[in-house]
RNA sequence: GGGUCUAUAGCUCAGUGGUAGAGCGCGCGCCUGAUAAGCGCGAGGUCGGAAGUUCGAUUCUUCCUAGACCCA
C-alpha cells in the first residue's frame, strides 16, 4: 500500500528528497539506467565546462537548468545519457586570480617569483571553489558525473589536444604570423578575436582635431581627426578616400583641408570660407609636418590613399600609425612606410619619446594633447563616447599591437565551417545565419599562441641550428625525440617543466619548445576529443560519443564555446557527416536585475543563487525558468517573481493532498481495487491526459520548455478546476461502488503520472509525490521510470469537445449569476441554454446542473428565443430624423410605447418585421414604413425575471425566481456550510461523526425538518435535534443563516 | 557605422493573417468535506510609430524610434 504521506513545505521537502537521493544514490542509478540501451538509444550531452576558481552565481543557473531538463527528460525515455562533468583549468582567468592573491602586477613580477611556484598556485586555485559547485549543483537537482569530470589541465587532456595541434600543423595550418592583434598590456599578450568579443564597453576617449601642416602650402593644414592622441607620435602617413571631394576652407588666417562633406560637422558655427576644392586623388603624395618626428625615413610623413577612409564621422583625413591599427599595419606594408613604435610591451612610451617615457599610454594622453594645444596643433579636442575592448579578465584597455604570434588559418576552412554549421539546429533558429553565422562569415584566423604561463604548452620546438620547426603529437613521439628519454617519460605537460625538454633534430641539432602557451578557448573546445583523452584511449566511447546531440550555454558563448568547437571539430574530422561536433544547441539568454541591466560583478547588483534557493526551493527557481519565458530570451531576476510563477506547483500539491487525504482514510490499495467501468469524468481526465502527455512530449522533443510548462499547467487545471472538483462527493462515499474505486484509481493513475512528467521540471517535488503513491513493485525513485506514453485508446475527442461546451456553458451561467447576485449556494429552478449544437447527454447536463445549483436544464433553439427573450426596437435617431422630420419625434415616441406593449404584440411585429424587412407605422393617418437596418432594429432581451450569461459562441439564461421551496432548500444549503465551518473550527477530521444540536428561527427549523436527511448526510451527524440547552456540546455558536439566527452544538462520536 | 534580437495589460511574459491571451497586482463577488487553499467576474491594450501587401495585418514586407547583445 502507498504512504499518502502528506508534503512537508518545500524546503523541507527538499531536503527530505536530497536526503533520500543520497542514501539510495538515485543520481547514479539513474544515470546507469538505460546502459542496456546503449548501443541503440542514446542521448550524447556535452557539458560546456565552468570554471571552478570563482562561486556559482546566478547567471550559470541559467544554462544549468535546461542542461539538466533535457537529459532527465531524455534518461527517462530510455536513452542512454552520459552526463560528464568537465572543468575549465587553464588560462588568463586564472592566472589573474593567482597573481592577485600573490600581490604581482607583471610578468616581470611572476618571472621573479618563479614560473614554477606560480604555475603550482595556478592549478591549486582551479579548485579552490569547487565544492561550492558541488554543493551547488544537487541542490538545485541538477546531476552529473563528476566523478569522471575531464579535466582541461590534466596530461591526458593536454595530449589530446597537442594530437590535434599535430593534425591542424600536418594540415600546414598552424603558422607564424607578424600582424596587428589586439594586445592586454597588463597581461602582456595578444587576445583572440573570440576573447575580445567578450570585453567591449562603452568607454569615454578623448576626441581631438589636430593640425598637420602642409609642407608645401601657406598656412595650410590638415585636419586630422582621432580618439587615441597616444598613437601620434607613432603617425607616419595620412589616408584619404581618392574618390571624395575636399574642401580648403578659410578659417581666420589658416586654411584647412578636410571632407567637404564634413565641414559644417567639424566647424560648426565658426566663421569659415571655402576656399577650393580638390578630390582626394589629388592630395596623394602630399608632403606634411607632423607632429612629431619620429623617423627620417624618406617615404614618410605624405599623404596616401586608403579605401577604409570614410566620412562619417572625422574630417576625411585618417591619421595613419602602422604600429597600432590593421588597417594602418596594411597600408605601411603596401606603402612602404616606416614602422614607428615608441611603445613597449607593457605599453608604455620608451626613450624614443621622450616627451612621456616611462607613462602607459592611455596616460599619455593627456600629456601629448598638452603639448600639442601648446604648440598650437590642436584645432579642438573633446571627448568621445564610444565601444573600446578591454582585457576580458582585467579590464584594462586592449591596444593594436603588431605582434609576433602563431595562428590556425581557420580562413583555409571557413567554407567547411559554415556548411557544417549549416546542418547544425539553434534554437533559437535565427542563430545559425544570424548571429552566428555572420560571425563566421566574417572569419578571421585564430590567434592561437599567448605569452603566458598556465596553460597547454603550444608543442612545437624549432632547432637552434637549422630552424626546421617540429610539432609533436604525442607523449610517444615526445621520448622518441627527446634528448633525455627518461625525463621525458614523466614530465609534466605545463610549463616551465615542459620547456626543459630539449629534442635531436634531423640535423643533428637541438631543438627548444618555443615559449608560448595556448589559447584555453582551444582547450575547452577540444572537449569533444579530449575529454576521452581520445585517440589514446577509449575508441569505443569516443565513437559513441560523438557527436553532441544537445548542449546548452549562455549566448555569450556565441563566439567562444559554441566556436571553439565548430572550429576544431571541423578542422579534425574532414570525413565525419555534418552537423559535429554538435546537432541541437539551445542558446540561453542572459540574467538581468529588476530594471534590465546585466547582472555583473561590477555593477554589483549579482544575485547570490543560494539566497534564491534557501528562500524559495529547487522547484519553484526551475519552474520560474521553464515557464516564464523562452531560453534565449533575457531574463529579469526578480525574486519575487519566482513566488508568482509557483502558482501550478501549488496546484498540484493541493490535488495530490485532497487525494492523499481520502485514499489515506479509506486505505485505497490500487493493486485490489480494480476498475471495472470508468465514469464519464474519469474517461474525460484520461483522456485529457494523453492529450498532455502528447503535447509535453512533443514539446520537449523541439526544445521549447515554455510550451511543455503552459501544456501542464493547462492540464493541471483541469484537473483541479474541473475533474477534482466535480468528483468530491464521489471520493467521501462510505462503501467501495464501482464509481468511487474508478474515481480513486483514476485520480491515482493520474496522479502518478503526473508525477512522472513533472519529474524532469521539478525533480523534488514529482519525487515526493511518487514516493507517496509509489508501490513496492514500482521502481524506487521517479527518476527511474519511464517517461508516460500517451494511450491513444484512452483518448475520445468527441467526448472532450462535449466537455469543453458543458464547462462553457457553466461559466455563461455562473456569470448570469453574478450579474444577478444571486449566489451559487441558493437553488434556481431553471437554466436555459441557448446554443447552435445539440444538447450534451443527461450525464454532462447532471454536471452542469449541480454546478449551476438549478432544478431543470433545458436547450433552447435559437430560431425560437421568444419563450425567454423580448424583443425591443432600437432606433437610429439621425436616419428618422433626415426621413420623417417633424414626424420624427412621434415615431419615436411610438416606437418607446411598442417597447413598453404586450410581449406577444412585440413578438407579432417582429415577425412581421422580419418577413418583409420593414415596420410599418401610423402616425396622425400617415402610413411610413421604417426599414430594418438602417432605421431600425431588434434587439433580445432576457424576459422578466430571466438573467443572461454568454461565453463563446453560446448563451445561458437563468431563471432568477425564488419561491419557498427553493428559498428553503437555499436555507439548509447555508445551514450545512455553516455546520462545516464550525466542524474546521472545533478541530474535527473530516470523517468525524458528530451530534448536531440547533436552535433556530421558524423559517430555518422547518427548512431543517424537511430536509433532514440530507443536513446529516452532509454533515455526517449521527443525530439532528432540535434542543435549547447546550450543556453537554463540545462546541457551539450563534449563525446567521442568510440573515436568521440560528444557534448550533456540536459533539464529536467516538 | 554594421549585424542579430526585442517592443503585446500596471508588472513578468505567451500567442495569432480573421472579435487579443495567461500569471501576478487591482476592484467586486463566489465556493469550500483540498481550508492560512481554491474559483469566477470586472477594470485595464491604437499589440512601439509610419507606410505597403491583403477582402482583412498585432501577425507578412519596408522604413523609423527605443532597448539588449554582438561586431567594427
């Protein structure tokens, strides 16, 4: 027999179910569940690996639902899930972290501390956080291997990756490159475009227009506009659009070049003449004095041409520093312009500039923009809001650098790239063209190397003797290379043990690790391989594993996770079928505050997940997910939010407990009360269940939770609105008929599967009302059964759609009752119901009669409305008055009298009215015909005594009289309800016998004795007496029975 | 400057080429043998603005405005 426990509060639930999981380690069950599958059902999952050095915080909440949603979904259709945890070890973040708790600033500072020491700290600090998450994630019911977790920093994990670095290198995609890459300062090492993509702010800059003299001209000048004044001492050349117009413009006694498109933009209100104009072509070649003079090299300081000239903002005229711009880096090249770079690696000017050595550049500004106003340079300056990348970790400003570095050349493959992620489903879909694909339409090649310290060792030596560069795969090939075997065969895949490590090349020379370490994005993005330490180990998985048919993160992974790995897998696996290495990808949106701004450490205004879950439970924080809107969508956190959205949890643990108290008291045992005919609403809720288990199903299957929540919330409702509440009486019977074990074991079925379709959703919940109702031949946890199967053989369409009229119709006339005032408790005679179906069967018209409380149900055609209904005539006064003029008036005074004649009259008139499509009148001896529509037309009226409701396409009418019987019965049906309250009051259980004692006014005492019976059947009172003394009763109190006294007693039976 | 997305009730959000929806909040009721629960009704909307396609546009198209994210 199942427990019918009742649900403790749901944090106390919670822990109860964690406790519970624990002890009988339902998480690994569950996860071993479908092994026998395997080779034919299986679910691959990739787990988008955090990184552990910093605490959960709200924002990872976000993926981490749905990455737990679709596989327990998935696990309980019987696929095979292997759900590994992973970890992100390598890289900035970390090292940053590190170099703040040791108090260093750079590298030179990490150097003298010791590579070794720093690196140690490095891999401890990964897990310096980790049992958070792993305190964290069962909390919230989200489960994972984590005891097979990869690990990004291990030997294995490295190996895999420098297997497929051999690979990308055999393929003559990895090369060395001289180009202009955004450069971390502080960090003091390129980034990657993907890393950049994560740092963009908006930042104020200065915005200065200075003046280049024109060598060869009378006081005249460019106009050269820029936002970084630290990069012109570095200028070496102008760029203008050949194709524009310039414009020479007399202001005082300088003459100035620029746009002639921009002039009134840049000078404003000042006074100024044009002077000339010439087009750009013709400034080429030009001969300028710049500020300051760096080089002497002769091809310097003239003006060139550059297609990325434009003229929306500036002067036209591009100041040009080929050290610190792409675009200025290609035009030194095709020019043959000087490289000018004062700048060192930490970014700060050198001895070569004097002015500001020893400063950081963006320092510097202010210091040369000084200078320049005083040697009179500058035209005007101000500031300028504008996007800037910064140092994703660090926050300081990127420069363009042009640096040294080893590249994939992505761009070799961009066309496999797109068409594999052609085959790829987003969800949202606009993000594979959109987002995505624009992104990789616009490819570039893969920065790969990084001048830093804790992270996979780039594994190429070059000879110090012949330069032959080498690229090793393998520890195998490794000792086979190495000068020292033996060391070898041990070391430590990380620096500085790794750069000790010497190899004989061909020649006979010795070869060095060159010094760099790689970008972690490549890490995380090798998880596919890697994580099986795959081709070394573990063929068989990897090939069962790959690829992904789900994974999940946040849409800031756009350009990182979801890249990396398109990228790597494409470049590795040429011969595998697109889509790879992943089939579906839910993008989930970002977490925001109350007002809408992203929620980030810097603004402070970061949610703590625990204070969410220790307030309001597991549950209520998924279901606030699941229901509220799409994934991808942003969301607002408001705590208070997740209250509101509760409400269907509620529900459910509200229907469960009206079960578990009766199945409960009458020790229901589904294995011996067997069914032998369902009654109409069993039938109904059944069917209404298959239609939820189909719509969930399909739901989760296109990835749209949102759809799967409203079609559960949809069906709870039903349950409880509808079938729950119509079927009480049906649960409180004292002997087991056929309809109360239906009853019982439909709610019970029903409950139970519920249960299960709830369990992927809210976990803990769905657990508790399983284990409640569970059998012991049923698996022990929810999470071990099978997802619902819709039984199509249970589900009647006609049967639903007779329902839905029938619950119609109750809600027209339960708004007649409201506009009547006439309350539910008081019997009415009658409802007509006035519809273009047919009427339903006797057993819904008995549902709908005792939800009305009316007597007599009837249908009424609507060719015939005139036995409830009166017809009035309304007129257009403007249409009478053009027609009838003076007559105007008496028409309608004899129109308001026709309103006020006999029924039958009126209805006699309308029907003549609506044979010829007109009304014929006479006033004073005229005869006038008032036609329908225009002039005239007829409106029903509920007859005296009648009050309408309406709800879709039909109409209710209820007959509002109340004559003594009904008064009566209305009387009694108060009198019970009282009875009950005071039953709640004195404490009584529900199936408590009692002694019933009243005193009462003559209206309510002969009510009483007529109707008896039915008082102690529904208060179940052994005995009703009428007594004035209540000496012996436990509990007594003055009623007011709608508006006469009464006075009960009451005693409980043992 | 470019790209993508978003704009629907006071709030959070569904949805649709044909009379606009839910939850919460608000107002008024109701019901109660689920009982500190539950239900109904009502108020509240130019479906961001403009134009176009269409018999009909909140829905499709274009433009504009605002916001978010991304890129430059």
């Amino acid at each position: 027999m199942p427990k019918y426990g009742k649900l403790p509060d749901p944090l106390t639930l919670e822990a109860e179910i964690l406790q519970f999981w624990e002890q009988a380690t339902i998480p690994k069950k569950s996860l071993s569940r479908n092994e026998k599958n395997r080779a034919k059902k299986r679910f691959v999952f990739y787990e988008g690996p955090p990184t552990a050095n910093d605490k959960p915080h709200f924002g990872h909440l976000i993926p981490r639902v749905y990455k737990d949603l679709f596989p327990r979904y998935k696990l309980m259709q019987g696929y095979h899930v292997i759900k590994k945890g992973g970890w992100d070890t390598h890289g900035l973040p970390v090292e940053l972290k590190v170099e703040k708790e040791l108090g260093l600033n750079s590298k030179r500072e990490i150097e003298a501390f010791g590579v070794e020491a720093f690196v140690n700290k490095c891999k401890e600090n990964v897990w310096k956080f980790k049992s958070e998450w792993e305190r964290f994630d069962p909390r919230m019911g989200f489960w994972y291997d984590q005891e097979h977790a990869y690990i990004t920093y291990t030997n294995e994990y490295i190996e895999s990756v420098w297997w497929a670095l051999k690979k990308i290198w055999e393929k003559g995609l990895l090369y060395k490159g001289h180009k202009v890459l955004p450069y971390c300062p502080r960090c003091g090492t390129p980034l990657s475009s993907h890393e950049v993509a994560q740092g963009y702010e908006t930042t104020q800059d200065p915005s200065i227009f200075l003046k280049f003299k024109a060598r060869d001209l009378q006081d005249t000048h460019f106009l050269v506009w820029t936002t970084t004044p630290w990069t012109v001492p570095s200028n070496v050349a102008l760029a203008v659009g050949p194709s524009y117009t310039y414009a020479k413009v007399q202001v005082g006694s300088e003459i100035f070049i620029l746009a002639h498109e921009l002039i009134s933009q840049v000078l404003g209100t000042e006074h100024y003449e044009i002077v000339g104009t010439v087009r750009g072509a013709d400034l080429v070649g030009m001969r300028y004095e710049p500020p300051y003079r760096l080089s002497d090299a002769p091809g310097a300081y003239r003006v060139v041409a550059a297609d990325f000239v434009s003229l929306e903002e500036g002067t036209g005229i591009v100041h040009i520093a080929p050290a610190f711009g792409e675009e200025d880096y290609q035009v030194g090249q095709a020019e043959g312009l000087p490289f000018v770079n004062p700048v060192d690696l930490e970014g700060k000017f050198t001895m070569a500039f004097p002015l500001a050595a020893g400063q950081f550049v963006k320092d510097a500004d202010a210091v040369i923009i000084h200078d320049l106003k005083h040697r009179g340079l500058l035209y005007k300056s101000g500031t300028y809001k504008h996007e800037y990348p910064f140092c994703w970790r660090c926050k300081t400003p990127l420069l363009y650098y042009a640096l040294d570095s080893y590249f994939i050349r992505t761009t070799a493959k961009q066309n496999e790239i797109i068409e594999n992620n052609k085959q790829i489903h987003w969800h949202p879909e606009h993000f594979r063209d959109g987002r995505f694909g624009n992104f990789l339409e616009t490819m570039k090649d893969w920065a790969l190397s990084r001048d830093r310290y804790w992270g996979t060792p780039l594994p190429l030596w070059v000879c110090e003797q012949c330069q032959r560069e080498h690229c090793v795969g393998s520890r195998q090939e490794l000792i086979d290379l190495a000068l020292d075997k033996e060391k070898a065969r041990t070391v430590e895949f990380h620096r500085p043990w790794i750069d000790e490590i010497l190899l004989r090349c061909s020649c006979g020379g010795t070869m060095r690790r060159v010094l760099y370490v790689i970008d972690c994005w490549f890490d995380s993005g090798m998880m596919h391989t890697a994580q099986w330490h795959y081709p070394f180990e573990n063929q068989e998985l990897f090939a069962e594993q790959f690829p992904a048919d789900f994974i999940a993160e946040g849409l800031d992974q756009t350009r990182g996770w979801f890249y990396s790995l398109l990228v790597t897998s494409t470049l590795l696996y040429e011969e595998k079928p697109y889509p790879h290495p992943y089939r579906h990808v839910v993008v989930t949106g970002m977490g925001l505050d109350e007002s809408g701004k992203k929620m980030s450490k810097s603004l402070g205004n970061v949610l703590d997940p625990w204070d969410v879950v220790n307030v309001y439970g597991a549950d209520a924080v998924r279901w606030f997910f699941y229901s509220g809107s799409a994934p991808w969508r942003d969301r607002r956190l408001d705590p208070k939010d997740i209250v509101e959205t509760r409400g269907v949890l509620e529900t459910v643990r509200n229907v469960y407990s009206f079960f578990a108290l009766y199945a409960g008291i009458d020790h229901f045992d589904p294995a011996r009360h067997t069914v032998s005919e369902r009654a109409l609403l069993d039938r109904w809720i059944l069917s209404r269940l298959q239609y939820a288990i189909s719509e969930i199903t399909r739901a989760l299957d296109e990835y749209e939770p949102v759809a799967a929540t409203q079609a559960i919330a949809t069906f709870v409702d039903e349950l409880s609105n509808w079938y729950v509440r119509n079927s009480r009486a049906r649960f409180w019977g004292s002997s087991w008929t056929p309809d109360k074990i239906s009853a019982f074991a439909t709610l019970y079925e029903v409950l139970l599967a519920l249960a299960k379709l709830l369990a992927p959703f809210v976990p803990f919940l769905a657990e508790a009302i399983y284990q409640n109702l569970k059998t012991d031949q049923m698996p022990e946890s929810v999470h071990l059964c099978d997802w619902p199967q819709a039984n199509d053989k249970l589900r009647d369409e006609g049967l639903e759609a007779q329902m839905k009229l029938a619950r119609q119709i109750v809600t027209a006339g339960l708004q007649a009752r409201n506009k009547a005032q006439i309350k539910v408790r008081q019997p009415l005679a009658l409802a007509v119901v006035l519809s273009t179906r047919p009427p339903l069967d006797p057993e819904y018209q008995q549902l709908i009669r005792q939800e009305l409380n009316v007597k007599q149900l009837t249908w009424l055609s609507q060719d015939q409305p005139f036995a409830f209904y009166t017809p009035q005539f309304e007129y257009e006064k403007s249409a009478l008055g053009k027609d009838l003029r003076s007559l105007a008036p008496k028409a309608v005074h004899i129109l308001e009298e026709l309103n006020k004649a006999e029924h039958e009259k009126r209805v006699q008139l309308v029907q003549e009215l609506k044979a010829q499509h007109k009304l014929r009148l006479t006033i004073e001896g005229q005869e006038i015909e008032l036609p329908e529509g225009t002039h005239i037309r007829v409106v029903l009226q509920p007859r005296e005594g009648y009050v309408e409701g309406s709800e879709a396409d039909m109409k209710v009418l209820l007959d509002t009289r109340i004559d003594d019987a009904l008064r009566q019965e209305g009387l009694v049906r108060e009198f019970v309800r009282l009875v009950q309250e005071c039953r709640k009051e004195a404490g009584f259980e529900v199936s408590d016998r009692i002694e019933l004692y009243y005193e009462a006014d003559p209206e309510v005492q002969t009510a009483l004795e007529k109707f008896a019976q039915h008082v102690q059947e529904e208060t179940l009172a052994v005995t009703l007496q009428r007594n004035s003394s209540f000496e012996r009763v436990e509990f007594t109190k003055e009623l007011d029975v709608n508006g006469r006294r009464a006075k009960i007693g009451l005693i409980r039976k043992r």
